[in-house]
C-alpha cells in the first residue's frame, strides 16, 4: 500500500511541474556595470523609487556645456536602504546630492549606486549589487 501512495504522489508531483511559474531571471552586476568604470555623479534628485528588488534613484546632472541629464542610479531594495539609513524623507525631490557608483555597460544613463553623500555631509550606502560593495554601511560623517 506504501509503494502505491509513494507512486501516486510522484505522479501527481510531476504532472504538477509545468503548472509552476517560470522563475524570472536577476541580472547580475557584472551583466549590466563594468565595475572598473566607476562614476561620480552631483545632482538634483528629481525623484525616489522605493521599489523591490531595486530602489532607484534619478537625479539630473548638469553637465560642462550646461545641458542636463536624467540619470537613474539602480540601489539596492527598500529594506536595504532603511537599514542603512535611508528614509522617505533622505532624498526628496530638488536635494542636490553626490553619487559614487559604476556606469552601466551600455552607455545608458544609468549606475550602480554605491553611496550618497547628503548636503550636510552624510554619506549613505545605497545597498548597490556591486559584489565589492559593503552588506551594511551605516549613515556616517564624512
């Protein structure tokens, strides 16, 4: 009787399998950033995305011929940045800011964020993927 439900639970298992979702593929830091390029960026925040798996944040960068960039700079989730000291509040819109990060391979507008320096001189870990970056990185004095 063993060997019977031992079979029919397999099958059932089994014909389960193609019912499951599809895992999504995560891209890797290497895939989209070359770590030896890294950036720093001086911005306006023009606003804050707390969303998962990535928190983002676009910040325009004025540029030598006085042109402007909207740059997104990919930080690590929401429970990440709060841990590290991040509040709604840190970042909101007109914050002029410092990013250090690592550009993306494209070209794109686009970093890894590493860490912010605020206006009154914090710095924050953004909870980039970068695999040298820190896990915790608490919100300090320059």
């Amino acid at each position: 009787m063993k060997a019977r439900n031992l079979s029919m639970f397999m099958l059932i298992a089994m014909a389960m399998i193609p019912l499951a979702p599809p895992a999504s593929a995560h891209h890797s830091f290497a895939a989209e950033y070359n770590a030896d390029n890294p950036v720093t960026l001086t911005g306006s925040v023009t606003k804050m995305a707390w969303i998962n798996p990535h928190s983002w944040v676009y910040i325009d960068v004025k540029k030598p011929d006085g042109n402007v960039e909207n740059w997104a700079v990919e930080g690590g989730p929401p429970g990440t940045l709060i841990r590290a000291g991040f509040t709604k509040e840190s970042l909101a819109p007109g914050t002029v800011i410092v990013v250090n990060g690592y550009r993306a391979k494209d070209g794109a507008l686009r970093a890894n964020g590493r860490d912010i320096t605020l206006p009154d001189g914090r710095l924050l870990f953004v909870g980039g993927s970068n695999p040298d970056a820190p896990k915790d990185f608490p919100g300090t004095k320059k």
